[in-house]
C-alpha cells in the first residue's frame, strides 16, 4: 500500500492577470515506509507540492491518493480533517505553542479533536520519552534549546499516528551536531516502519532519504534511490559530529 501517490499534477496561480505553472504534471508513489527527500532550486515547484501534500492547498488537476482517497477533490473542512489525522507535521520553526509545556504541545492535536482522555495522555507522554524529552514534560519551549524544541514537533507529528511525517526543512535552523541528532531520530523512526516525505535543500540531509526526488521547473526532473551504502556513510560521517556522553563529560571538566 502507498501512503501517498501522485498522479499527474498540476498547480496554476493566477497572478496579476499573468498565470503561473508552478507545477506541470508531476507523478510518484511514496510507498509506506519510504524515506523521500524533495529537493528543487526556488521556482522549482517544491514549496507548491509541500502545500499539497499537506492538504494546505487543492492542485488544478491531476489525483493525490492518500492511502486510498483522492484528496484532491475535498473540501476545505475534509481536508482540515485529513490534516488533523492522516499527516504529521514537521516544520523548519517549530511551530510550538510558547505558553504551553512539552507534553501540552503534543497533545496539541489531540485536543482539537477533543480526544484526550487518559490512554490519550499517556501516550503523549510516552512520545516525550520517545524523542529523549521524558525528564523535559513540564519544560516550555523558551526553557529547551532547538533541537529540543524540534524533537518536541516530531513528537507531536507522531501523536496521531500518520500516514507519513512531512517535514519542511526541518534542520534549517540547527547546527550540524544537533541536525546529526535531528536525522538520527527521523533514521530510527523509518527503521520502525515509519513514512517520511521532507523537503530540504541541503544535500548532506538529502543523502540520509532513500530516495531523492528533483523538481525544476514545475517537473519531475529526477527520482533517484540512495545506495544504501553511502546513506550509511553520510550517517557515519553525521555521528561523528554528535559527542558521546563521556567526550561531553569531558568538556565540561575543561570548561
């Protein structure tokens, strides 16, 4: 089963009585468990698609198959249903809410659907500890660091268990050391069977996916899969940026 699949879409924008082909017919699977980086120079098409894979926005033609419904033809209140249930996201500011804690954030999405009963909470909780924020629950997000505060939105994004996570840009505001981290935690929940689809312009991030899909243009310029061996490699080169517990131990010594 795919979690999501296009079919020969098309996005137009009418600007200044002038119209704009953002996207022009593009056409893949995502199957479940896949790992998908989108990547495009600006103009390419890649932001248009983030938005309508998210259900942020309705294509001019063309089908987008989530699981088994076409959403391309919703309504506004069924794509915000599909939104609230069926995708996780993941975004390059987090998108927390300052006055709540950590745990009251991921239970954000819940709470709009006003299910949010015992089984509900401590599932919330057991996320936390999930992405390493068990001691951090009553933590806000001004007292967590950035890749504390990501860790807390891909907690959430997990909260209603999706058919896939979208990230957008995800470690565009983290140092390399803590993008280590970041990725780290995205490779071990696609080992765990998760769907992954993250747009990003870096290719260091890129190369961690197990596939590569390129737009220009508004088309599908590539659709590459990794070589498992330079994922690896690229993951291996990423740990090596991330200080185990005893060199951390150490540099607080020294300092």
């Amino acid at each position: 089963m795919h979690a999501c699949s296009i079919r020969n879409l098309t996005k137009e924008y009418v600007l200044k009585s002038e119209t704009v082909r953002a996207l022009r017919g593009v056409s893949f699977d995502v199957p479940e468990g896949d790992y998908v980086a989108i990547m495009g120079p600006s103009g390419s098409g890649k932001s248009t698609l983030l938005n309508l894979l998210g259900c942020l926005d309705q294509p001019s033609s063309g089908e987008l198959l989530l699981g088994d419904d076409n959403v391309a033809t919703m309504s506004d209140d069924q794509l915000a249903e599909i939104r609230s249930r069926r995708i996780g996201f993941v975004f390059q500011s987090y998108n927390l809410i300052q006055q709540l804690t950590v745990v009251e954030n991921i239970q954000v999405p819940l709470y709009y659907q006003g299910k949010l009963g015992a089984k509900e909470r401590k599932r919330c909780t057991d996320l936390a500890a999930r992405v390493g924020l068990g001691n951090r629950l009553t933590h806000r997000p001004m007292q967590l660091s950035g890749g504390q505060q990501q860790r807390v939105a891909i907690a959430r994004s997990l909260v209603n268990d999706p058919y896939f996570i979208l990230a957008d840009e995800a470690t565009g505001n983290l140092d390399s050391k803590t993008t280590a981290e970041i990725l780290a935690l995205f490779d071990q929940l696609n080992n765990e069977g998760r769907t992954i689809i993250m747009v990003t312009h870096e290719d260091e991030v890129a190369q961690r996916a197990k596939r590569v899909v390129r737009l220009r243009d508004g088309l599908l310029q590539s659709d590459v899969t990794n070589d498992a061996e330079e994922r690896q490699r690229a993951a291996a080169r990423a740990l090596e940026l991330i200080p185990t517990e005893g060199a951390e131990a150490q540099e607080k010594v020294e300092a």
